[in-house]
C-alpha cells in the first residue's frame, strides 16, 4: 500500500477512516483509563499512560478484526493479535517520550494561563491530556501505515 491510496482508492479510505473511528474509540478508552489509573489507582502518569494504552490496544484490536478488516482472515487471530500488538508496542516507543517531552510544557502553559482547578479539572491535568491527545495522533498514522502493510496485508 502506498500513502497516495489513501486518498485515491475508496475503499482504503474507507479502510482509513473506520482505522480512525476505531482510534477514537480507543482513545476514549484510552484517556479514560489513564485518568483512572492515575487518579483513582495513584499510578504515576508515565506508568498510568503505559497501562491505558494496553487496554486501548486490545479494544482496538477487537474493532479493527471485526469491523475495518472482517475480511482479513487468512492468518489466524494470534498471528494477528501478536502482530498488532508488535506494531503498537513500537507506536508505545514512539509515544512514550512525546508524552514526557511534551507533558511538562503543557502543564507549565495550563498554569501560567491560571486554569483554576474545577473539581478534577486542573493546569497538570490538563497538561498530562493535552500531551497524550498530541502523542495519540503521531502515533494513529504509525498504527495505520504499518498495520495495513504487515498485519493486514491478506486484504485486497
């Protein structure tokens, strides 16, 4: 697959923006559990970001097998789950430190604009969210590219 088909062929477009809407999913799934893992369980946020994003990995999975690529059968679903699973531990690489590079800054931004805490809504908070939204999208077009050319290269 090729990056200009994308936008050329119907049908990976359609493949992409259901990669997408699977992506959204999983960052809700994502940035939920984060929150929870940091907030409710007192995991610090670089371990809380690892964790949320193995749960959004397997609830991407599962939406990805069954509704972007149903017809992706010809490997079996351990092949593909492991596939998958090597595709993102690299995208996890790649996220990691933009999430550290970019969580300090943004937390320093959210406090010099004065973001008053309202309930569990404060400058860190936001800081940690807005460093993990940036990291999210990098790593979408990663997943995709490789995703599509060695995990589901048995589609059409």
């Amino acid at each position: 697959m090729k990056l200009n088909e994308i936008f050329t062929n119907p049908r990976e477009r359609e493949r992409f923006l259901k990669f997408a809407v699977v992506g959204a999913i999983g960052a809700l799934v994502d940035f939920g559990s984060f929150h929870v893992f940091m907030s409710l369980l007192g995991v610090l946020p670089v371990w809380a970001q690892v964790f949320s994003f193995t749960t959004a990995v397997s609830s991407n999975f599962i939406w990805n097998r069954v509704w972007t690529y149903p017809d992706s059968r010809s490997k079996s679903i351990l092949n593909q789950l492991m596939t998958f699973f090597v595709v993102n531990i690299v995208g996890l690489g790649i996220r990691t430190p933009i999430f550290a590079g970019l969580e300090e800054p943004f937390r320093r931004l959210f406090g010099f604009f004065k973001i008053l805490p309202i309930g569990l809504v404060t400058a860190d908070r936001l800081g940690y969210t807005f460093a993990l939204g940036v990291a999210v999208v990098v790593v979408l077009f990663w997943n995709f590219f490789i995703n599509r050319v060695w995990t589901y290269n048995d589609v059409e």
